[in-house]
C-alpha cells in the first residue's frame, strides 16, 4: 500500500500543479494579447492533468479493496495524505507561477510562427530546452501587493468552497463505499453528487467572474498590470481550498452514503 501511496501523491501533486498552472497561460495570453492562442493551450494542460488521472483513480480505489479484506485498515488517513499532495500541488504552482508565465509567452509565440501544435513540437532544439533556464524567476509573495485589486471577499470565499468540494469529490466517494461496503459500486460511482455541487456553482458564479476579470484586463492596460497579482490570489484561496477539503471529505463521503440509501 505505501508504493500505491507514494505514486498516488506524485500523481496528485502534478494533477494539481497541472491545472493551477493554467492561470499563466492565461497571464501570458493577455499580455501578449493572444488570448484566444492561450485558451487553445489549455488542451495541453487538461491532457497532462487526465493522463495522470487516469492512473492515479483505479490506484486511490485499492485502498478500499485493500480494506474489505483487511478491517483493521482504515483509507481515511491514505485518503487525507492525498488531499494533503494536493496542496503541495497547488504550492508548487504558485512558486513556478513566474517562470511558467514567461515559457508560455515564448510557447504563444513559437506557434504563431509555427502555425500548428505538432510542427511546434517537431522543431523544439535541445538548445531551446537549455534556454528555458533564462525563464527562471522567483516568485515575490506580500501582503500590501494584494491590497485594492477590487476582488470581492464573497468571490474568494466561493472559490476556496468550490476547490474543496471538487477536490474531495472522488475520494469522498471511495470512502463511502468504505462506509457502506454491501452498496460499494453505487457508491464509488456517486462522485457527482458531491462534484454537481461544485459544478453549479463554478459555471453561476466563478467562471463568469474570471471571465470579467480577464476581459477587463485585455481592454485596460491598468487593469493588466494587476492582473498577475489577482491570479496568484485566486491560486492562494485554491490553495486554502485544498486545505479546506481535509474538513469536507468525511461529511461528503456521509452525504454520499445517506444519498445511495436512499436510492435504495
């Protein structure tokens, strides 16, 4: 169980850095006022994410089997580890935050003179992979640099709900089939009832509000100066989200198992 483990949080960690990162490409769209070629990179970003979670989902449910057998085991704790790499992976994406904004700055540009995804792949030097060393910034984090950005504190709140209903969906429902071993499949199955939550409330309320933000930055150069600043707000209140699914997790698991009996 320890090597699933150890695998299971390098996966998670890189499901998490993956998507956090999105808010560069974004950033770097902006400022290059490309922001349609930004949007179309994020196939490349939600690829990395679902390849890693297409191994990290049948790994994170053997703990559950590894349960039935073993009743002394208890998934909880392997569970919270995991949420635990989730906030390393978000961590990981503030600090890279800088160097990512200025490799996909250098990525936009590449495929406009490139024209296609595949001929930008194809003409990538192991000189050129050197240079991104000169890419490298770090990351310079202050309290007083996030004053008077005009964000709602309700839409920070929301944010930080939504990120840690999302990231105990799936393993909320894993620890209900644990719960409720006889309706197991159903449970393991019931991840939406916890993530339809989330889904709602991201496309009424957190979705729009981005989309604002980021179309308000393109048509105001002010604006865009904080708009770097915003995104590393928003990624801080994912972060605190994270932190919050480790309070979610064993209420969302008892609705799920509450929910399927009913079913039944």
């Amino acid at each position: 169980m320890i090597n699933n483990l150890i695998t299971i949080f390098v996966l998670t960690v890189i499901i998490h850095t993956a998507e956090t990162l999105s808010y560069s490409l974004r950033l770097a769209g902006v400022r290059l006022n490309k922001i349609a070629v930004a949007l179309s990179l994020t196939g490349m970003v939600v690829l990395v994410s679902r390849t890693a979670n297409i191994i990290q989902a049948p790994l994170t449910a053997t703990f559950v089997d590894y349960a039935k057998t073993n009743p002394a085991f208890d998934p909880l704790s392997y569970l919270r580890i995991i949420l635990f790499a989730a906030s390393i992976g978000t961590i990981m994406a503030i600090i890279l935050f800088p160097t990512f904004v200025n490799l996909w700055g250098r990525v936009i540009s590449k495929l406009e003179v490139a024209g296609s995804l595949p001929k930008l792949l194809s003409s990538v030097t192991i000189g050129q992979l050197k240079n991104t060393r000169y890419y490298i910034r770090k990351p310079s984090l202050s309290l007083s640099q996030f004053r008077y950005l005009g964000i709602p504190k309700r839409f920070l709140f929301l944010n930080i709900i939504v990120t840690a209903i999302y990231t105990v969906g799936v393993l909320s429902s894993l620890y209900a089939a644990h719960l409720v071993p006889e309706l197991s499949t159903t449970a393991s199955q019931s991840s939406g009832l916890i993530n339809g939550i989330a889904t709602i409330l991201l496309t009424i309320f957190i979705d729009p509000q981005i989309g604002l933000i980021t179309d308000r930055a393109i048509n105001n150069e002010k604006y865009r100066d904080k708009l770097g600043k915003i995104y590393v707000l928003l990624m801080v209140s994912r972060f605190m989200g994270t932190l919050a699914a480790q309070l979610f997790i064993l209420p969302a698991a008892y609705f799920i198992a509450y929910a399927i009996k009913l079913i039944y």
